[in-house]
C-alpha cells in the first residue's frame, strides 16, 4: 500500500467522523421538531424493543448458563463455589448486559433501520418529504435515535434477569448449589449505583451510538441497491468496533 493511499483512507475516515458528527448535532437540533412526531417515535420503540425481545431474551439465558457453568468449575478450585451468584451478577451487570445487548440490537435493528432509510433515500421519499414541508430529520432520524437510546437499557434490564435466570437454573437446579447462598451472597454484594446504574449508563451510551450509526449510514447511503447493502454492513461493523472501544473507555472511568 503506498503512501497516497493511506493518506487518502485516513483523509476519508476523518472526514467520515466530521460527517457523522454534524450529523448528530443536526439529529439533536431536530429532537424537539420529532416530539410532534410522537407517534412514530412509539412504533419505532416498539420495533427496536419489543421486537428484539425473543432474541435479548433467549441469548441472555444461555449467557448466563454458560456463565455458571464456566465459573462453577473454576471457583470450585479454590473452594469458592458459593460466590457463583455474585459473580453471575457482576459479570452480567457490568459488562455482558450492556455490550451483548448492544451488538444484539445492532445486528437485529440496526441494519433494519439503515437499510429502510437507504430505501427511502433510493426512493426519493426523502427529498419528496422535503419538498412538502416535512422535516426528514424530525420525522425520520430524530424518532429513530430517540428510540434506540429508549429501548437499549430496558433490553439490557431483559438479558441481565434472563441471564442470571439461566445462572440459577445451571448454578441451583443442575449443579445442586443452595438457593439461599446463590440469591443471598448476590443481593449482598451487587452495588445499585457501581454495578446495576453504571451498566445502565454505558446502554444508554450504547443505544445513542448505534442508532446514530444505523441512522446516519441509511442517511448517506448511495442511491443504489449495492450501496444500501454496503451501508447495512458497514452499520454493524462500525457499531460493534465503536461499542467495544466506547465500553473500554467507560469502564476505565467507571473503575
């Protein structure tokens, strides 16, 4: 690779992340515009909630089955066995909760969203909304922005109880530990600020970050079908790579 090549790529990333920025300052301007917007805001909630519910729900009780199987045969080396629950709890809380969910929603909705607007933007219903005086950012974006950073803490609420359902389920009822040393060493331990509110802030993070992505890659899509399926991946790589870098950074301040 010469030197004016990577030159050029790293030209087009700066100014693809000066793009994205404006962007989102613009899908800001345009939150209190998408308030009258309220009922689109609701069905975009409801698909990137509700509609990823079967899929947060079913991944989060084999993480935390997978979870206590792993830590049970692990703590029992050193005959800690009976912090199998708090560790369930922590590990879930603090990191898996938030950052599964997140690349969960980014798969399911995210690429939904990016190749909808895509269409929209292939269609010209962007520019005809434009011409009868329908904001496009107040009706389309902000909506969809709004309802990522909505719905991604509810679905991390979700994976956390079903994770640690399925830790229970491993921990309690196969491995034969005692119910009231898995549910009492967990609620004395767990902190509501440190561990449950912290991993609550980075899904509220997490939830901003993707649908700014998801939104801002269907918006600048090219008007083709080849350029809508471009931007969907790109919609889940660079969420994925911006989810795991922003969880590096939250957690290094969180500690």
């Amino acid at each position: 690779m010469n030197a004016n090549l990577r030159r050029n790529w790293l030209l087009q990333g700066i100014a693809s992340v000066g793009d994205c920025g404006l962007f989102f300052v613009a899908v800001l301007g345009a939150l209190p515009k998408s308030l009258r917007h309220w009922r689109e805001t609701c069905r975009q909630v409801w698909f990137v909630g509700a509609m990823s519910l079967v899929i947060v729900m079913t991944c989060g009780l084999f993480v935390g089955m997978v979870l206590a199987l792993q830590l049970y045969y692990t703590l029992s080396i050193f005959g800690g066995t009976a912090a199998l629950g708090t560790v369930v709890a922590l590990s879930l809380f603090r990191e898996l909760g938030p950052v599964v969910t997140a690349l969960l929603v980014a798969g399911r909705a995210g690429t939904a969203v990016t190749a909808e607007i895509g269409l929209m933007r292939a269609t010209d219903q962007l520019d005809a909304m434009s011409m009868m005086a329908v904001d496009p950012l107040a009706y389309v974006a902000s909506p969809r922005f709004l309802a990522g950073v909505i719905a991604m803490p509810l679905l991390a609420c979700v994976f956390n109880a079903m994770g640690i359902f399925g830790g229970h389920l491993v921990g309690v009822t196969w491995l034969g530990l005692d119910n009231g040393t898995f549910w009492g060493n967990m609620t004395s331990t767990v902190d509501l600020h440190k561990d449950i509110l912290d991993g609550l802030y980075k899904s509220i993070v997490f939830g901003g970050v993707v649908s700014l992505i998801a939104v801002f890659q269907g918006y600048t899509a090219p008007p083709t079908s080849e350029g809508v399926a471009y931007s969907t991946t790109r919609t889940v790589v660079f969420s994925s790579i911006v989810i795991l870098a922003f969880d590096f950074v939250m957690t290094a301040f969180m500690t």
